[in-house]
C-alpha cells in the first residue's frame, strides 16, 4: 500500500511551559485538501513547520511518503523539501530580488536548469497563478493578493507534490480572498497536489477543503468533511465554527 503524503503519529511539541501539541495523530491522504483550524495558538501553524522540517517535535514521528524526517539531517532534509511547498503568511518575498528573481530562488538553489529553463519555469508558473509578464516588477509595488499569488508561484516552482499554505488570506480583501480560494482548487488539480491548509478564515476553509480538522489542547478532536464538520453535535466544533452560511 502506498504511504500517506503525510502522518504525524504521537507527536508532541512544548515552548518551555507551553504544551502546544500532546500526542497529536493526523494522517493525510494523498490529493486531498485538508485545512486545519483552531484558536489562536493552538499550534497550527508549527504543525506547518513540524511538516516541513523547519521544527523537530520534543517527540512521536513525523512521516512524509513514508519517511519519518524527526531524524534527519538539514542535507538529508532539503531532498525531502524538493516535494513540498510551503506558502508562508507573509508570503516572505525578497524585497530585493524581482518578482522572477522570487520565483527562480529555489530553481536556482535546487536544480540544476539552465538560465533558459529556469526563465521558461517562471513564466509557466507565473500564468499558473494568474500573473504573466509581471517578472520584472519589485514586489514593493504589488498589490497584498499578488504578493500572495507571487508567493504561491514560487512555493509551486520546484512542482511539489504537497503544498502546505499558512493563513493564505490573511489581510487581504474579499475579492483578493475569492482570488486565493479558487486558485488553491485550481492548483490542486492541475498539480495533482496535497494541499494542507492552516487558516482563521472558516468560510475559506469550507469552501476550499475536501476535509476540516480541528485542533484543540494540542490534540486534532474532530475530523471530517465540511458538511459534516457544520453538522457535528461536538460542542467544542460548535462553540468554534458557530454558523456558517
């Protein structure tokens, strides 16, 4: 049977007193969209960074297709890196590179394309998200959403196999927020990709997830599709999601 793009078995994670995460268990399944909400530090976002390495757990195993990352080294890390893309909150552009100086970083730091290849790559991947002919912008000049889309571009650069995006529309309008939904739908099928998704933003999350999980004393307490996340009589989902539309 083929492993799962993820699995956290066990996994717990503590800042000094703060317990974030107490034995936390998530098994992610391949081409599904799965967003992860919760209170305000609660742990979503280092569980983010507990996928890709960025963190090691105080214990349990950290699986990536099949293979428990908790032990390895930052070389051995980077090739597991290679098949994930990480679209950060800020979107954490370089305000010193162009917008394709951004995107072409990690063709540059992990391939080994010509300048050529590496410039047909960005322009691909800049019409994937709906940016063409902007690579010689700054990204001081951008709009919130298209510093976002930018952001996106560049997590989708090396063609991961899973994509992890952390409050994707926070900060932005309902029309850029619309933009971002329907592009993470869009990606996730013309990329075949796993999406996991860390947001605040509810209505997102029921639009765009094929499931919801609910991150609660460090634990995932309810898990499931959206319309049977909105039906659970589990007061601690209610008391979270409140009514929806």
């Amino acid at each position: 049977m083929k492993s799962p793009p993820v699995e956290l078995l066990g996994v717990y994670k503590s800042f000094g007193d703060n317990s974030v995460l107490q034995g936390l268990d998530l098994r992610i399944e391949p081409g599904e969209s799965i967003t992860i909400i919760g209170g305000s530090g609660t742990g979503k976002s280092v569980l983010l960074k507990l996928m890709i390495g960025l963190m090691k757990p105080d214990a349990g195993l950290i699986l990536i297709e099949g293979q428990d990352i908790v032990p390895l080294r930052e070389r051995e890390l980077l090739k597991v890196r290679g098949n994930l893309g990480m679209v950060f909150q800020g979107s954490a552009l370089f305000d010193s590179l162009s917008v394709g100086e951004n995107v072409a970083f990690p063709l540059r730091e992990h391939t080994k394309l010509s300048e050529v290849e590496i410039r047909e790559r960005v322009r691909e991947t800049l019409a994937l998200v709906g940016l063409e002919g902007i690579e010689g912008k700054d990204p001081t000049e951008l709009s919130g959403g298209m510093r976002k889309r930018v952001g996106i571009a560049r997590a989708i650069a090396l063609v991961p196999r899973i994509l992890l995006y952390d409050e994707p529309t926070t900060g932005l309008d309902p029309a850029n927020v619309e933009k971002i939904n329907e592009l993470i739908l869009d990606l996730k099928e013309k990329l075949a990709v796993t999406s996991i998704v860390v947001t605040h933003d509810l209505r997102s999350a029921f639009k765009i997830s094929d499931r919801i999980a609910l991150l609660h004393e460090g634990r995932i307490v309810a898990s499931g599709p959206p319309q049977e996340i909105k039906r659970s009589s589990l007061h601690l989902v209610q008391d979270f999601i409140g009514r929806i539309d």
